[in-house]
C-alpha cells in the first residue's frame, strides 16, 4: 500500500511541478481545494448552477467515469451529485453545455457520449433536467426515443436562434449529421435538416453568439473540412464561411472562442488548429483577417482555449490548454498585440489536459481556472487562479433573459474613457467546454466613465452606468409591454 501511495504521488507531482520555482507565477496553484481529486478520464468542464441556489458549479465529464457536479462549499472544492443518471459512469461523456431549452428559468444539461471515434455509437447522448425525484434523461421518455443522437460527437453549443429564450442545442458530430435539438410542445426533436445545417463532417469545436447577424450566428471548427459561419436570418442560418474566409479547409479545428481582440466593442473568433496554426479572426472590410502573431500562432496540440481576465487588469488573457505538451499563456493588449507569460503553474509540460472552463466559484472577485486530464492516461483535476500581489477592482454583469435563465449567446459590452470591451454571455465554448454565463471585467488603472450595454439574442439592448464595482450585478432582459 505505502509503494502504490508514493508512487501516485510522484505521477501527481511529475506532471503538476513547474520548471522553475525560483520567481513569482502569473497563476498560483489551489488543486488542493478539490476533495477526492482521484486519477480517471475527464473531458469537457461547463458551468451552471444544478441545484438552483443561485451558485455555480463545475460539472466535469467521466469517459467510463462519474459526471461530476464541483461546488465550492466550506474552503473546499467537493461533489455535490448524488444522482445516478447524472453520474453516468458506463457512459463515455466528452462534450457538455447547459442552457434553457424548456423557459423555466433553469438550465438543462447535454451531456455528449461518445463510445467511437466516428460514425454511429452504442449509447445515445443524455438531455438532463431537474424533477420532484432528482434529475431524469429528457431522452429516456418514450417520445423522445425516436429522436436519439446515435453519433459520435465532440462539442455542444446551446443557441437561442429566434431570440425570444427558447433555447436549441446545436450537435457537433464527427461522420455523421449535424444535429439541432429543439423542445417542441413537451418533444424533442432534431430540425438540423429543416434549418439546413445537417451537414456530415469532422465535428470538433462550436460557438454560438452575436458575431455578425446581431442575433445568435454559429461558428463551428472543423477537421478534414472546412469551417461553418452560419449568418442567422430570422432564426435560420445560411454558410457564409468562405465569403468571410474562415473557413481554413486545410487545418484540424478545436479550441475555439469569442472575445475582443482590439477593445472596441464587437467580438472576434480566436480559435485554435491541432498541430496547426492558431487563429485570431478580426473583422476589417468584411472580411475576416488573421491578425495572430508568429509567437501566438506556433503550432501545439491543442485542446480548449479561454480568453478572460485572470488578473484584474483590464486585459484579457488567453489560456491554451494543450496534451501532452506544455500549456501556454497570452496576455491581449491594445491593438491586438499577443504578449506571452511564461507560467510555471499551470505549465503541466506533461498534463493530458483534454478540457477547461474558468468561473468565479469561491465569489472572491477572481476567476478559478479549472482543467481535465485524460484520453491517452489518467490524471487528476487541477485548478488554478491568478495570484494577484496588489489591490484591484472588478465589475461582474450577469445578464438573465426574460424566463430568468443565463442570457447565454448574449453580449456585454463595457465602455469607460479607455475601451469598448465585448463579451459573450458562453454559449458553449468549443471544444467540448462551457464557460460561466458572467461577463467579467477587471477595470484598468485611470479608467472612468464606465457604463455597460448588454445586447441580448434578440438583438434589443439595455444600458446601465457603474457607480461601484467589487460586485455581481445580474440584469433581467425587460419584457414587452413593461
């Protein structure tokens, strides 16, 4: 027992050591927080309240282990799923993204199985909800049967394509067709051929939000084919990828994300090629144009990429999280400038990362940085946060739609005397992730005359001035007639 204890300390420590302890870290590290952190296969990572407490948590996938639902309880990172449907240990979950597809103010849950590497699988997708008895499979009701996704897929992304709260869940699958779920009085069903968007292809990374139609546009990053950018007309979706050269038909899609790359209020696409070039897509002349520099865009074997502002400073940074190989840290500064942090925590040169997603889950006013291990090898979580040395301010924005859910695929825009700062309300972050439905902001140094504008899936926008900040401020999308 004492040989097996000391032998799964050093497999922990041999890949979780920086290469260099001798100076101050960007990120320090806090997996220590997290309860029962066993070695297994993990995959995607969202965020989404499960208990309806009005608190996050990290659900984390289980390839042939349990889902789990992370909470921040008592100093300590622990499981809070006691569920067995949830948990759904037999299955091989890899993708995973929440949102409210039934307009009861709470997020349902798609958890993506994938028992194959392509084509058709043994067991189907799981749709979760909450109910008097726990959580139950939307999928396992007799009228839904019919309707199953027996796909191997990678990424989900939840879109509110008309705009008015009633969420559908976008299926990203790899050799089989694009699905599209929708509730439809009490059914679920797969309209992906009626919207035109069934395509057959390699399936990898998904996003979904205000990128040029004003409402919920799709980008979705493929491999051995071209890319998708589906313009959203009146809730159905035309391919306009080439036209704005984005379709990157020789590369292997899968980190992908949306973020403002130049500070000026609109978001951009930055994602990312396995063993290939990472993107930074910035739109000039309509025209996408990839503005990455040569020491953002060196090739790594990508997994999931995050853009926020770990430290406060105003700056967003991106994470890329990558297996096998060391991860990588940029920070984003005027006029799209990547600045490389070498990080030592957070490095993992030997991590399998296969996932990530970022939340403020301690309500400390800085964001967690959570990462999965796995698929070629079995490692524990990690997690990490920036350690900041001096004082800061921020302002998180927590847009709700109309029915109260996350306004996900909305956007956020915070203007002061020194940037127009878009983000996203995460839709699903491809690859196989979803980030926290919050905007958050740390607010630069001499920065005043702050208001925030938050443009939600229909198109319509609401506006507030910031009189202090150190809070979460949640923001109901006003109802007609009121």
């Amino acid at each position: 027992m004492l040989i097996k204890y000391l032998l799964k300390l050093f497999l922990v420590l041999f890949f979780l050591i920086p290469i260099n302890q001798s100076k101050a870290d960007f990120f320090k590290d806090i997996t220590s927080l997290i309860e029962n952190n066993d070695f297994r296969l993990s995959y995607g990572i969202s965020v989404t309240d499960i208990n309806q407490d009005n608190k996050y948590e990290f659900v984390v996938t289980g390839f042939g282990f349990s889902n789990l639902a992370l909470s921040y309880q008592n100093g300590k990172i622990i499981n809070i799923n006691k569920n067995e449907i949830f948990d759904d240990v037999k299955r091989k979950t890899i993708g995973v993204a929440a949102c409210d597809i039934d307009q009861d103010g709470f997020e349902e849950i798609y958890f993506l199985n994938t028992d194959t590497y392509s084509g058709e699988k043994k067991y189907s997708d799981r749709l979760v909800d909450s109910s008097s008895n726990g959580f139950i499979d939307l999928f396992q009701k007799d009228i839904n049967r019919k309707n199953l996704n027996l796909t191997a897929g990678r990424s989900v992304v939840c879109v509110d394509r008309n705009g008015d709260g009633k969420y559908g869940i976008y299926v990203a699958n790899y050799g089989g067709p694009t699905r599209f779920y929708e509730l439809r009085s009490g059914q679920i069903l797969d309209i992906a051929e009626q919207l035109k968007i069934d395509k057959i292809t390699g399936g990898r990374a998904v996003v979904a939000g205000n990128i040029l139609s004003g409402k919920s546009d799709i980008f979705a990053a493929n491999e051995r084919g071209k890319n998708f950018l589906y313009y959203n007309s009146d809730g159905f979706f035309q391919d306009i990828a080439n036209d704005y050269k984005v379709d990157d038909q020789y590369e292997n899609g899968r980190g992908t994300t949306l973020t403002d790359i130049l500070y000026r209020g609109r978001l951009d696409i930055v994602t990312s090629n396995w063993d290939g070039y990472h993107r930074a897509f910035v739109l000039e002349d309509n025209k996408f144009k990839d503005i990455a520099t040569p020491t953002y865009n060196i090739p790594t074997k990508i997994r999931t990429v995050i853009s926020a502002d770990f430290d406060n400073d105003g700056y967003d940074e991106i994470f890329m999280n990558n297996i096998g190989e060391p991860n990588k840290l940029f920070k984003i500064k005027d006029n799209g400038f990547f600045e490389e942090i070498k990080i030592q925590n957070a490095y993992e040169s030997n991590g399998l990362g296969t996932g990530a997603a970022v939340a403020d889950i301690d309500n400390d006013g800085i964001l967690e940085l959570l990462i999965s291990h796995g698929e070629s090898g079995m490692q524990p979580l990690t997690m990490y946060k920036a350690d900041i040395k001096k004082d800061f301010n921020y302002i998180r924005i927590k847009p709700l739609n109309k029915f109260g859910a996350p306004a996900r695929g909305s956007t956020v825009i915070l203007n002061s005397n020194l940037r127009n700062h878009a983000k996203t309300i995460d839709a699903g972050s491809g690859y196989l992730c979803q980030m926290e439905p919050v905007a958050h902001y740390g607010i630069r140094e001499s920065e005043k005359n702050i208001s925030v504008k938050i443009v939600w899936t229909d198109g319509s926008s609401q506006s507030l001035k910031i009189n202090e900040f150190n809070k979460t401020i949640e923001v109901n999308q006003k109802k007609i007639g009121q």
